[in-house]
C-alpha cells in the first residue's frame, strides 16, 4: 500500500467564512503529535505529510480562536478520529464549526 496524502478545510458557519488562523495538530493512533500547523486564510491546512494506512486525529483548538474573536464557545476542542485504510492516494477531512457544535464528513 502506498502512502495517502491529508488535507483539512474548517469553515466558520456563525459567519459562513473560512476559519483562518485556527491551530490543527494531526496525531497518530498513539497520541504522538506528526504535525502542528494553522489553518490559511481560506481555511485550510495542507502540507501534512504522508501517512501510512492506519487510525489518525485531527485536533482543532476551537476555544482559542473563538476567544481570540470576543466570543466563547462549549467545546475548547474538537478531536476528530478518522481511518486511513490505503484505497485512496488522498483524504480530505473538513471541520464545520459554530460556538456550539460541529461537523464532519468525509470529503473528497
């Protein structure tokens, strides 16, 4: 199998704008941060490295961008596991957020 490549794109749906400057950490199935980065101004974080098939996180640190913007929020962060199983060369993993929840899906 080879290795797939990651993105994230995290969209502020308060205001309907990408999300920018929001802090991602990828981590891998032990804990062990592989990446730490802020999302652009479009809201996407890409140059995460390749990752081998396995069970990953992203973690978004929401309640620190929230307070940086004069609001306060239920969840201080998102965590969201997902599983790369090596059928695809790419995975994308967007985050919809508001102060008091949150989506995901699978993108594409």
């Amino acid at each position: 199998m080879s290795k797939a490549t990651l993105s994230t794109h995290v969209l502020d749906l308060e205001n309907g704008q990408p999300a920018a400057g929001l802090a991602v950490a990828l981590l891998n199935a032990d804990g062990d941060v592989l990446r730490e980065s802020v999302t652009d101004d479009d809201g996407r974080v890409s140059g995460f490295p390749e990752i081998d098939s396995g069970t990953f996180f992203l973690r978004f640190e929401v309640e620190s961008w929230f307070a940086a913007r004069g609001h306060d929020c239920f969840y201080p962060a998102v965590t969201v596991a997902f599983k790369v199983d090596g059928d695809r060369p790419h995975y994308h993993v967007p985050l919809l957020l508001n102060r008091y929840g949150y989506s995901t899906y699978r993108g594409s």
